[in-house]
C-alpha cells in the first residue's frame, strides 16, 4: 500500500468530522524508513492547503510561522527555508514553495503527520472518539513509511495512539512502544509547542533535542 491510497479514506472522514468548505490536511517528508516521525493533532483553516482553491501538496503547516521555530533550533530545517518562512505572509506561499520547505523536510528525514486529518476552521478541540476514527490510518501510515522513532505531541495524541492514559508532564524522556504488524516502534511524548501550548516549545526542543542525540541522528 501507498500513502496516496489513504487520502480517500481521509476525505470520507474530512465530510464527516471537518468543515465542509475545507480539504483534509495529510502529511508530508521522508516517507521511506525517517528518522522521525512527528505526530501533531489535527489541521486548521490556517493551513492555506486546506483550501479548495490549493493546486498543491496537502501537508501538514503549510502558510503558518510557529512550528518552524520548532524545527529550526534542532536542525531539522535549513536558516535558509526557516528565514524564508518567517519573512512570507501566509497569502505569499505558492505549491512550489511548499514543495521546497518539503523536500528540506525529507532531507532531514523526517516527517510529519497529524493524528486527525479533519481540517476544522480553528483550534477547536476534538473528542477523544473522533480521533480515534482515525488510528487505524495513522498505525498504515507508520507501517507504509517505517520510522525509527515515533515523537507524538501532547496529552490527547499521546493517550489515544499509545492506548494509555499519559501526562506529558510525567513522561518526558521515557520510552513508551507501539506495535503495528508485528514490528515494535519506540515512541516518545513531548509537550505540544503551538497555540496555547507556545510557552512550552523550550521543553520540546530540548526533549527532542535529547532523542535525536540518544538515536545518533545527527
């Protein structure tokens, strides 16, 4: 199976638990054996890719500032594509420059990805059962691309994939496993560093600054 045959699923799920006017998000960089794989919640409006008048990839952030100030401490991005980020206004995004920021992503060997696909036209918080719907198309996604570490964001992400009840707060650093077909993945969670999560972005990057140097990525 390909990745590409998951989006079908996505959209039935889009026209049931999104906004009607918007497309699912999906993910996007190293989908052959990344170091790791980022696990975020779910899309918003904000990503200009959700739109229906976007003629390019549907990846995870595309259009937004603040997560980039993750990844560009850790090196998972150039200065370069990081500047060049910071200085474009949402509007000033074009399909090409989105694959740009893409490809700097898949040769960092990472990838990124959402839980919930189900683009919603702000930072509303979803239940616990709609994410759910889509865990089954999350462990695919991990069985298709193979990653060697699992990061997962924040307390809500963390619990339903790892069926586990987990505070952040209490589990930094420690190594929790999935299996998906038989194969046993590492996985770790980490404080989610966007929107009302923004003050604990130092805790994220020194956490995942502290994976990346326990697995030798660098």
């Amino acid at each position: 199976m390909q990745l590409e045959e998951l989006n079908k699923e996505y959209d039935k799920l889009q026209r049931k638990y999104g906004a009607k006017e918007l497309d699912s998000i999906y993910n996007g960089g190293c989908s052959n054996n990344p170091n790791i794989c980022f696990v975020f919640m779910n899309p918003t409006g904000r990503n200009i890719a959700s739109s229906k008048d976007w003629h390019g990839r549907k990846s995870p952030w595309i259009g937004t500032k603040n997560i980039w100030d993750l990844f560009c401490p850790l090196n998972l991005i150039t200065k370069e594509t990081y500047t060049k980020i910071k200085e474009l206004k949402s509007s000033e995004w074009t399909p090409e420059f989105a694959d740009k920021v893409y490809k700097d992503i898949t040769n960092h060997h990472i990838f990124i990805t959402n839980l919930g696909k189900c683009t919603q036209i702000d930072a509303r918080e979803l239940p616990d059962e709609v994410y759910k719907k889509y865990l089954h198309l999350l462990e695919k996604e991990i069985s298709i691309i193979n990653p060697k570490v699992i990061v997962l964001f924040g307390n809500q992400v963390s619990s339903i994939v790892l069926n586990n009840k987990i505070s952040v707060s209490k589990s930094r650093k420690q190594l929790f496993t999935k299996e998906i077909n038989n194969k046993t993945y590492d996985c770790y969670s980490i404080y989610y560093p966007i929107g009302n999560g923004r003050f604990n972005i130092d805790k994220s990057i020194e956490d995942i600054k502290w994976i990346i140097d326990k697995y030798h990525f660098m």
